[in-house]
C-alpha cells in the first residue's frame, strides 16, 4: 500500500511498546524508517535505517502535506482483539488509487466514514472512477474483524488531514 509519512504508529510485543515513523527526505527522495521506545515517535531513535524501495515504486518527497489517512491496528494473535497482546498499527493512505499487484491491471482505492470504517473498494481500471467490481469494508469502526487466517484487526484512528 502506498505510505503515509510523518504518521507516529505504535505497536506492542511481550508487554514492551514502542512507536514508529517512515520519514522521507526531500532532498535525496529517500526514505527512512525509525522506532522509539515511546508512544509519541520523540526523542532518540532506539533504531533508524533507510529503507530499500522497489524499483518500480514511486516514491514523492516533495508533497507539502501528507494524504489524509486511517490507522488501524493488526494484532498479532488469532480470532480476538486483545490489546495486552502483541499488535502493529499501519497507517492506509485512504482517497487514492493504488496499484494492488506488479501488473498494473487491478487497482483499489480506501476510503473512511466515521460511522463505517475502513472500506477497499477494487477497480479493473487504472483510474479507479467506474464502478469498483467489489467492495468491502475492511476495518469496521469499533469492531473486531477476523480474516479467512484468523488473523484479527481494528480500525483505531479516523483520517487526518
């Protein structure tokens, strides 16, 4: 999925939390990564690396401000949303059209309603303005969602601009 910049993530393993911010370079368009052993993303890294970008990637340091985006939070444990478990929280880009494979022939846009969640919806054209062949809400609002894998997740943060 494309990235959102400058977004502060946390995430959790065995009880220890830390937090995570990808940053780009405007200067040298590349991009780093780094994680603090906060939850506000302050202080000294406890790690900081760049991070290596496909080829075929796109990557835009130069936009004045980030797209307005949704953090949801993936927990590491099967069938429950347990936040005294282990989790990840990934920041989706929502409101613009994006690849989903190295072909280029499917594309997905997310979208976010307060009131709904996180819903993917598919397109077949690279411009993402027909009618999506499927539709889906991905990370419903305050609601635990368990895939085909058993894998859960939860919408946590509304988009900001």
């Amino acid at each position: 999925h494309i990235l959102a910049f400058d977004v502060c993530t946390n995430n959790t393993l065995f009880g220890f939390y830390a937090s995570n911010i990808v940053q780009c370079d405007r200067d040298s368009n590349v991009v780093y990564h780094a994680v603090y052993d906060n939850l506000e993303c302050s202080g000294t890294p406890q790690l900081s690396q760049s991070i290596e970008v496909d080829e075929s990637a796109d990557v835009v340091c130069t936009a004045l401000a980030n797209c307005p985006y949704a953090v949801v939070r993936i927990y590491e444990t099967t069938n429950e949303c347990d936040n005294g478990k282990a989790w990840n929280e990934l920041a989706f880009i929502v409101g613009q059209c994006q690849a989903t494979n190295a072909d280029n022939d499917t594309f997905r846009v997310f979208t976010c309603d307060e009131n709904v969640g996180v819903t993917e919806s598919l397109f077949t054209g690279g411009d993402c303005v027909d009618e999506p062949v499927n539709t889906t809400v991905r990370f419903p609002v305050d609601n635990c969602t368990i895939n085909d894998e058993g894998l859960s997740s939860m919408f946590v943060r509304f988009p900001v601009d």
